[in-house]
C-alpha cells in the first residue's frame, strides 16, 4: 500500500472502532483486507481502498472494520479474576444492593460470549435464587453476537481453561461433536452489537462492567473516554474489571483499585 492509503484505512478503523493501529501493522492489514479486496472483484488493495473512498456502503465499512477486529478469547480466561467475582465483588454488590436483590453485569467487547458465560456459570453456581440477575453481552462484530447467541463451541474451544466438571454441568454435545451452551445459562444473557465508541446511555446501569483485554488496542484519548462513559452508567459503589496489563487512563478521581483484586476498580 501506499502511505496514504495505509493512512486512510488507519484513520478509517480509528474513526469507526477506536482502533489505534500505526504504519508498523501494514502487514496485518494488508492481511485481512486482501480476502474482502478478491470478494468484491477488486484486483488489489489499491481497488478496495479507491471503492471505500468513493463508493462505501455501511456493509462493506462494517466488513473492512469486523475483519480487523481481534477476537481472542476463552472460557475462565486468566482465571483469577472470576475467583475473585465469586470470592469479592459479587458478595459486596449484594452488600449494595440490599433489598433491591438485583444485580446488571456488562460485557463489553464480549467477542464469542465466553466471558458473559463464564460469569454466568459462576452465578448459577452460587445457588441464590431469590436473585436475579441480568447480563447483557455486547460486541461490535455482528458475527460474533450471532456465534455467542448460539452458544455452540468447538473441542478446542472448550478445553481452553473449562472445568471439566463445568463442561458436564452446562454443556451438551452436539450432531456434529460441538458442545452447546444449555437453554438455563442461555437464558440468562442478552446479547446485542454496541459501539463502544458510542453512547452508552440507552444500556441502561449496571452494578458491574467488563471491560478486559480491549483498551489495549485504543490510544489514550479514546481509552479515558471509554472509561469515563463507563463511569456514568455504573451504579454508586458499583465496579469496573479491565484485563490484568491494562490501567484507567484518566478518572482516577472516581474509581478506586480493589486491594487483593488485579484490574477491579470500585466506582468512588
């Protein structure tokens, strides 16, 4: 590519996802771009970048930015964060919450739903059923919202980092030997595509936001804004959970580290 069409799809994923990439990851663009470039009878990049200048659709925007997305994840991913929602943060939230026994849990950028299932398992296996719980689930990738609503996983997908106990306890194997989210822990999620570049305050409040591994790939102007948008839409001694190398950028006059849990910040 050239420079200015490198600069043009940067400033383009940066505009539309928060996405800070630099010159170094031509090579990954290039990547993931050309597959989208041969799909719309374009002989190179150079082609597409001329048809997203002149000619873009919302769909075809929407697949240059998906494409780019990263989407790594896996069940009960770095592990101690979920011991410490069962061991901590979700027995002070009940604290908060008192006689309203109603708690609302945000994932965000929640890729292929193994975060939001995950906390799900672990809700269900409190045993509290005269709480109620509610989880909204959201990505920007409509692929990835239609994969999480199916709640179906492959072998490898599920031996990443499950319990093989849970594996048995809230899964069912498939036709095709896939392993499939039951109907109980389905239930329990709404899944919906959110911009986390947008408002948030249609979403609702929430007692608790994930918000992890994903700041990581924002500059620092868009990583204080997303967090300060958080911050509005937390309930009043309500927590926020970033990915264990990540940091709030800005806000610090409003949220406070959770001593004992790494990457729990507790809304002042």
């Amino acid at each position: 590519m050239r420079s200015d069409e490198l600069d043009f799809i940067i400033k383009l994923l940066m505009d539309r996802s928060g996405l800070a990439l630099t010159a170094e990851k031509e090579y990954l663009i290039e990547s993931r771009l050309l597959p989208i470039a041969r799909a719309q009878a374009c002989k190179d990049l150079s082609e597409l970048i001329v048809l997203l200048r002149t000619r873009p659709t919302e769909a075809l925007l929407t697949e240059v930015t998906e494409a780019m997305t990263t989407n790594e994840t896996y069940f009960f991913r770095d592990g101690k964060p979920f011991e410490q929602l069962k061991t901590t943060i979700l027995p002070q939230l009940r604290v908060n919450a008192g006689i309203r026994r109603n708690l609302r849990i945000w994932s965000a950028a929640c890729s292929n739903g193994q975060e939001p299932y995950t906390t799900a398992m672990i809700i269900r296996e409190e045993n509290l059923p005269e709480w109620k719980y509610e989880i909204l689930a959201t990505d920007l990738a409509d692929k990835v919202i239609k994969k999480s609503q199916q709640g179906i996983y492959s072998q490898f997908e599920v031996q990443r980092g499950m319990p093989i106990q849970f594996l048995l306890k809230y899964f069912k194997q498939n036709e095709e030997s896939n392993w499939q989210i039951k109907d109980e822990l389905r239930s329990m999620i709404q899944f919906r595509i959110q911009n986390l570049l947008k408002d948030y305050n249609s979403l609702g409040r929430f007692d608790l936001i994930f918000c992890r591994n994903v700041l990581i790939y924002f500059n620092d102007a868009t990583k204080a804004k997303v967090i300060e948008n958080m911050c509005n839409i937390i309930q009043p001694k309500g927590f926020l959970c970033l990915g264990s190398t990540e940091a709030i950028i800005g806000n610090k006059e409003r949220l406070v580290e959770v001593e004992g849990c790494r990457g729990f910040y507790q809304l002042r």
